[in-house]
C-alpha cells in the first residue's frame, strides 16, 4: 500500500489512491473512483482528497504522471453531488446561497483547472456513464480515453443547470454547433462521438485496462513531461489498434445540427427543435424532446455562458461559472429540476420561467452576479 493512501483520511474509502511501481523506479500515481453503486458521482469530500492528492503528487520528482479511473463497470463518473447541493439549498433561506454550494462548486472547479494545467501527462479511464462532473474531470487530461460502453452527455438542462465544469469553455471549441447543441439538448453521445467531437484521443477497450497498468509497471519513464506524454500516447494508440468504433451520431447528423443550431436567437432555434422532436431519427427526436421538456432558463443560461467565454481564459471561464452556479442556486429551478428528478422522481418539475417566451435578459444577468462578500473563491488561480 503507498504512502499517500495510508495516510489520506478517505471517506469510506469513496476514493482510492496508490502507487504505480515503474521497471526505473519511478511512479504512476493512481487515483480510483470508488463508489459504484452512486456510479462515482463526486461528493465534495472526494474532490477536496483527489485535488490534494494532485497537489502533493505534482511536487514529488518520483511520480512521473497519473492514472484516473473508477471502480465498476458502470459508470466512471455519472457527475456532481447536486442532490447534497439541494438538501442545503433546502435548508436556506429563499434567495439565498448555502455555504455548502459555494464550497462545493469552488472545490470542483478548483480541481477541474488543476487537472487541465497539470504539468505531467494524466490519463482518464473514461469507461461507461461520463456526465457533468465527470466530463469535468475528463475533459482537461493529457490523454482522455473511452471504451465501447462510454456514454457521455452534459444533461444539465434536466435539472435547471447549465454546463459548468468549464464547458462553458470548451464546448464552443467542438466543431460547428455540436457545443450549443449538446447544452441544449443534453443528447447521449458515445465513443465514436467523442472521438469525433474531440472529447476523447483514444478509444481502447476496456479489457485492456489491465494491461494499460502493465505496461506503466514494465516501462522506464524520463521524469521530462514531453518525453513522458509522448511514451503515454504511444502506448495508449498501441493499445487502441485494432478496435471498432461505434458510428458516430453526432458526425452522421453533423449538417443537420448546423442548421438547426445556427447563429439565430434562441426562440427560432426552438422552433427547429420542436420540428426535430418529430423526427424519424430517434436519437434526433430524443434530443428535441429533451430541449422541449428542460428548463427554460437552462437554455439561455447555456448559450449565454458560452459566447462569454469564448473571449474568456480557462480561469476566467472558471470563475464566471462559480458565479452562474451560486446564481443556479439562488434562483427557483436547479432546486426543483432535482427535486423532479433525482430526489421525488415525478420527472414532472415546475420551470420558473415557464416558458422561454418569459425569460428575460435581466433574468439571466441576475443569474451572473457575483455574491462573494471577501472576495472572488477562484482568485488563486492563475489566468
């Protein structure tokens, strides 16, 4: 057993850390997700240990880079604790943010930027459900893998979110509309969607995992990060050879989503939703029907996030979305989405606005403003 789990007081051990032992005596770290029955979503106790553990890992010359994966078959992450979020919301005073949300989200994007300006190669195990949190976590490693049982989505509009965990910065850069798109429609992508759209570099199956860790054991590592990262790349495309990739749904449709998705105002953007809800493709019509039954809110709040941050740095996205998030929670409907969904399960939420016709821009700039009395959170990071 490695130093650093013995001493890491873990959660009931929701999170497992170890040493890989290297052939030239170097080290792997490894970070495991562990708690599969919640399909690894990601409590603050959790994020506050793995961003430690990062810290201290980044510092020491031995280790030479970081395997992140999950126990279970199911899922690697399936995203945040929102419903430990609801029950403090639940708890305050209408209007109001708990200290619970700030410090929950801070920890979050403290970790997520951490992880996308880590300065040795991290891989991501992305192997079954990758939601919301999860993508976070995913989307800033070095070397993002996905196996044929990925399935990944940003489905915040079901709970009257937006996409945070910095897709307010990287879904703008997918190709073409396919970012609004997936804010819109929270539509479940696989791995030949993530491959397409730039999610993932690498798809191998997940039997191989194993021999992923072998192979970190009988390789001799340069303690240089370029050197490293290219040693990891090439053993993870050895690896991928030979692997069918699912057809992607997303390059399929690809024209379409531009079309309906283009650089008009959200209410025409609706209309053609509402048309696709028809469609005879069902992964297509899926996507629209989500739209349609999501929070109005949600989508304007989505779509407003990502042409702010396409001017914004990662650190500045960052601290723009603890603000939009703490304003999720001061306002009526990331409370009742997860009420309706994961807490009653009515499936049945009631969206304040109700319809997009009656959200209005001071609606939305009210989500934005900032409610830190000492001080912005994410100031420490560096821009």
């Amino acid at each position: 057993m490695s130093k650093y789990f013995s001493e890491a007081k873990v959660d009931n051990q929701v999170v497992l850390f170890d040493n890989i032992q290297t052939a030239c005596g170097r080290l792997f770290g490894q970070i495991t997700l562990n708690s599969p029955d919640k399909l690894n979503a990601l409590t603050l106790p959790m994020m506050d240990l793995i961003d430690q553990q990062l810290d201290a890992w980044a510092n020491d010359s031995k280790v030479v880079g970081i395997l992140l994966d999950a126990i279970g078959d199911r899922a690697f992450c399936a995203g945040g604790d929102v419903v430990g979020v609801y029950n403090a919301i639940k708890k305050t005073a209408k209007g109001q943010v708990p200290q619970f949300a700030e410090d929950f989200f801070t920890c979050e994007y403290k970790l997520d930027y951490r992880i996308h300006t880590y300065k040795k190669p991290i891989i991501c195990w992305g192997h079954g459900v990758v939601m919301g949190g999860g993508i976070g976590l995913m989307s800033g490693a070095s070397h993002r893998v996905v196996t044929p049982k990925t399935r990944m989505a940003m489905p915040e509009i079901t709970i009257g979110l937006y996409p945070d965990v910095g897709g307010s910065w990287f879904l703008p850069k997918l190709p073409g509309k396919i970012g609004n798109f997936l804010a819109l429609t929270g539509a479940n992508i696989n791995a030949g969607d993530a491959l397409f759209a730039g999610f993932a570099d690498h798809m191998i199956d997940h039997e191989h995992h194993i021999q992923l860790i072998e192979t970190i054991k009988s390789s001799s590592w340069h303690d240089d990060s370029q050197k490293d990262s290219l040693q990891v790349t090439n053993i993870l495309e050895n690896l991928s050879k030979g692997v069918q990739v699912p057809e992607s749904q997303l390059k399929k449709h690809f024209e379409r989503i531009n079309q309906v998705i283009c650089n008009d105002g959200l209410y025409e953007i609706a209309a053609r939703l509402r048309d696709m809800s028809r469609d005879e493709d069902p992964w297509l019509a899926q996507a629209a029907l989500t739209f349609m039954k999501g929070s109005p809110t949600s989508a304007f709040l989505g779509l407003e996030m990502q042409k702010r941050a396409q001017h914004l740095s990662l650190a500045d996205t960052f601290r723009l979305e603890l603000q939009a998030s703490l304003g999720c929670c001061a306002h009526p409907d990331f409370y009742e989405g997860v009420r309706a969904l994961l807490v009653d399960k009515d499936k049945n939420p009631k969206w304040n606005p109700p319809s997009i016709s009656e959200v209005t821009p001071d609606w939305i700039e009210s989500h934005l403003e900032s409610r830190f009395e000492n001080g912005h959170p994410l100031d420490c990071l560096i821009a």
